[in-house]
C-alpha cells in the first residue's frame, strides 16, 4: 500500500484557518486521497476525499499538487469539536481497506 | 442520518473464553469490515466482508477470530478464546459499494477487555 506521511502533531488556534499536509510521493495514478478523523473516544470519521482536483464540502477543503504528490487539508475555521487525528489514506483499485498511519493530533487552543 | 451501531459498547471477559462482537451496518451497503484499536496505537485492519464472504484479512486475523453475516442485518466478529493482547476497541465499518471513492462509515466501537 502507497504510504503517507504526515506530522505527528499540529496546534490551531479557534476560529482559525488549519492546513493539515500529507506527502504521498509513491501515489500511484489511480490512487484516491482520503481523509478520516478519529475525535477522542470515537471511532474513525470520514472527512473528504479527492483525485487530481481540488475538493471543497461541508467540513473541510482538500487541496491536491498538480503532481499529486502531496495533499493539504483545509479547515476554514477550526473550532475545539475540530480536535481529533487526522489521517490521510490512499486508496487503490480494487482496494476495499483502510491503512491507518499514526496520522496528524491537532489541538485546537480556546 | 444512517449510522453503524455496535453492541455491546464494553465487553470485560476472562482470558481463553469466546467473545462475540456485534455490528449493524448501514442498511443497503454491501461491504463490512473490522478494525481494531489498541488503546494508544494506530487503527489495524483485520478483515473485510462483501458477498457473504472474506475478501481480504490482515495477519492480525488468525484462525481465533471469524466474521459471520447471520442475518440480513447483523455482522459479527467472534474471537474463539481470547487473550489478554486481544484487548482493544473494535470498530466495525460498512461501505455502500465498491469503488477506492467510497467512504466508509464506522461504528463507535466495543471496548473488549481481556482479564
């Protein structure tokens, strides 16, 4: 499975825009971007997903390079709900399961 | 809104007996899976379900665990005798279909506990 690879952690303020990278230089061409969050005490929540072109819905933006290499999450104004690890995953063909990394803890501050 | 339920939310069982974890999928989705957290670490695939049968199962899936479909309804994951590294939250997932475009929806996840 392609890997990712993403901070351990990120810090937000409230009410601030969070751009949340991943790197994904061994993507393959048919490869989705998804992501999921897992709040505390929660089981994994999907987020947003995309291809080649940039997405946008209702809880967050995903910016794509043209190269497909990398991936941005975008949320437009975090609030304290928004704390939670965020995980970046490729999905191939065929492939029907999700590969958890350790993703992203982002701590959103009051 | 259509959600993934799970019983029980906790589960506390002695070491070397039989647990059965219990999920209601979506209904009208096709594909079924289970993940497993141990409490601090990442989130681990253990299998995936579609058609009445196993598409694809992780390492972590030996011969003490099985899924089974018993109904149009419930998906359940049994672990034949448990052990004490078999303590972790359970997550089940369902998927409508196939497609690496489709999201899977999660379950809140059944805490099992192995004493």
């Amino acid at each position: 499975d392609a890997k990712t690879t993403q901070p351990n952690s990120m810090e937000s303020n409230e009410e601030e825009p969070v751009h949340l990278p991943c790197n994904h230089s061994t993507i393959s061409g048919t490869d989705y971007i998804h992501w999921y969050r897992q709040l505390p005490s929660q089981g994994p929540e999907y987020v947003i997903h995309g291809l080649t072109s940039n997405v946008n819905n209702r809880m967050a933006s995903l910016a794509i390079a043209e190269d497909r290499k990398s991936s941005t999450l975008i949320l437009h104004r975090a609030t304290l709900r928004d704390a939670a690890v965020y995980y970046c995953i490729l999905t191939g063909t065929g492939a029907n399961n999700l590969f958890f990394g350790t993703g992203t803890r982002l701590t959103v501050i009051p | 809104e259509p959600e993934v339920t799970q019983t029980p939310s906790h589960q506390v069982t002695q070491m070397g007996q039989e647990v059965i974890l219990r999920c209601v999928p979506i209904s009208n989705h096709l594909y079924f899976y289970w993940y497993r957290q141990i409490l601090g670490q990442k989130v681990e695939f253990l299998v995936s379900f579609y058609n009445n049968e196993i598409s694809e199962k992780s390492e972590i899936f030996d011969d003490q665990f099985s899924v089974e479909r018993p109904d149009g309804s419930n998906f359940t994951l049994k672990i034949r005798s448990t052990k004490l590294e078999d303590s972790a939250m359970y997550f089940c997932a369902s998927r409508a279909t196939s497609g690496a475009y489709n999201e899977q929806f999660f379950g809140p996840g059944t805490r099992l506990t192995v004493l």
